[in-house]
C-alpha cells in the first residue's frame, strides 16, 4: 500500500466480500465451516466461491459460512439453497466450486458427481 488510492481499493473489496455473505434473497450457497470442515479445505473451498461469484458479478448469490453441517468423514460440505431446492454437496473442492457455479448456479442442474446421495454414509 503506497497511497491513499491503494488503501481505498482494499477497503472496496473488503466491503463487497462482507455484503457479498450479508445477503439473504436468491440463491445461497452455505459452507460447513467447522473445525471438521477447515481442516478438510473449507477455508479455500469457500473463498474460492466469493472469488468465482464476485468475478462473475453473481448479484443475487450469497454465501455463508456456516457451522457443523453433518457427516465429517465427507467434508468438505455445501449446501445450495434455491427456494424451497436444497442441494447437498461433499468433498467439494476448488475444481468443484467451478462446476457447481457454472452448471448448477447459472446453468440450473446439480453436479450429480458430488450430489450427496452418491456417498454412502
């Protein structure tokens, strides 16, 4: 940071990251972000999300971090809340943020690969 300009965009995009996880209309997207959920890649699983939405100027999709969503053993867990639609992903990766963003936020079907009901529990 070398200016007053420099510490005004940090702010910007700090301010759009906290309103981006604030809203509550259209479709949100809730990451387990428990310790269970952190240690298995929670943490870039969902700003990966911020970032994927931010960029594609998603207005309506928020994205929450959330506590204990369920079963550790297929974290990391994400929910995607459409209306009365709650899809339930596992072990979602970086990978899958893209898919789950193109195919099923914008494109409107579940990545059936991490669709919960393929893992057994």
């Amino acid at each position: 940071m070398k200016s007053l300009d420099d510490l005004k965009k940090i702010r910007e995009a700090a301010q759009q990251k906290v309103s981006m996880r604030g809203k509550n209309d259209g479709t949100r997207i809730l990451v387990g972000m428990a310790t269970c959920g952190i240690s298995a890649g929670a943490r870039p699983v969902m700003n990966k999300f911020v970032e994927e939405i931010a960029k594609r100027e998603l207005n309506t999709v928020t994205v929450t971090p959330v506590g204990c969503i369920g079963e550790c053993a297929i974290e990391p867990i994400v929910e995607v809340l459409q209306g009365d639609d709650r899809t339930t992903y596992c072990k979602v990766d970086e990978k899958a943020v893209e898919r789950i963003i193109t195919e099923h936020i914008i494109g409107g079907k579940p990545v059936t690969d991490y669709v919960i009901g393929k893992y057994r529990l």
